[in-house]
C-alpha cells in the first residue's frame, strides 16, 4: 500500500494570562475551519519562524496585546478528516504585558474566562476540554498528545501521552 501524502500546517495558540484569566476566541461562524468554537488566539507559523517569536507575531496581529514569559505547556497532532488536513501544533502560555485587546469582528469575539468557565462552554474546542486539567497545574510539564476529528469539532479519538 502506498504511503498516504500527508497535509499539515503547523500552527499554535497562546493562552494569554492576565489576572488569573486567560484570553478566549469564539471563532466567527464564517471560518472554513473550526467554525463559532472557542480557542485560544494564534494561528499558522511562518516558513522558519521561531514558535515564540510566532506567538508574539500572532497575539499581536489578532489582539493588539504585548506577551511575556511565554512557555510552551502541550504540543500535538490534531487531524481533521473532513479536511484531510494535519495541524501540528503547540500550546503556549504568556503572561499578559501591556496593551488593550483590539476587536477584529471578522476573527470573532476575545472574552477573558477562567479554566472553570472555559470548561462551561459547549462549544469550546474539544481537546482543551480533555487536556484542560493537565495544562495550568504549574508543574512545568508539557503534556503531548493526538486527536482526530470526523467533522468539525466532533472529536473521536485523543490520546495524551504520558
């Protein structure tokens, strides 16, 4: 059997840390991907592009924020069958470090929510539902795993690695 040619973008989103709250996007339901789900706010690195120096690039281009202190907290494999398409990721923790968030109506709504709030909410991406409880525990460990999605945010299968 052949091998399969394999579709991936490589990409990240930063959860922004201000005053025990983290920044949240509600995706816009006019997104080919991931329609009105909520996220944290990043987007597809550029050829070569440093992954903290992308996160400082992404939050600045979708929010107007300043970051500090970034680390990474989890990285995976997330595929999306409808599309056919890969996406590797990390995950990215800042800390907040000056500027007020600028809304960009076209991306979606930014609202500032608490890990129990972000848990609350039916449509937030379903793998930070599964991973939520390992990411803000402050033991420095980064969790690593895979997901796969039938359509849409319909996960199927995710699998954390210890």
């Amino acid at each position: 059997m052949p091998k399969k040619t394999r579709n991936i973008a490589v990409t990240l989103e930063c959860f922004v840390k201000k005053d025990g709250k983290y920044l949240m996007l509600h995706r816009s339901p006019n997104k080919r991907i991931m329609p009105d789900i909520w996220m944290a706010p990043g987007g597809h690195r550029e050829f070569n592009e440093g992954l903290f120096a992308c996160a400082r690039r992404e939050i600045k281009e979708e929010t107007g924020l300043e970051i500090k202190n970034l680390r990474i907290i989890a990285t995976g494999n997330a595929y999306l069958q409808d599309l056919d398409q890969e996406f590797f990721f990390h995950f990215v923790e800042a800390e907040y470090a000056g500027g007020e968030v600028i809304a960009e109506p076209d991306n979606g709504e930014l609202v500032w929510l608490t890990p129990e709030e972000m848990l609350q909410k039916k449509n937030m991406l379903a793998e930070i539902h599964g991973i939520l409880p390992h990411l803000f525990r402050g033991d420095n460990k980064v969790v690593s795993y895979s997901a796969v999605y039938k359509q849409g945010n319909e996960l199927i299968e995710l699998v954390i690695e210890e």
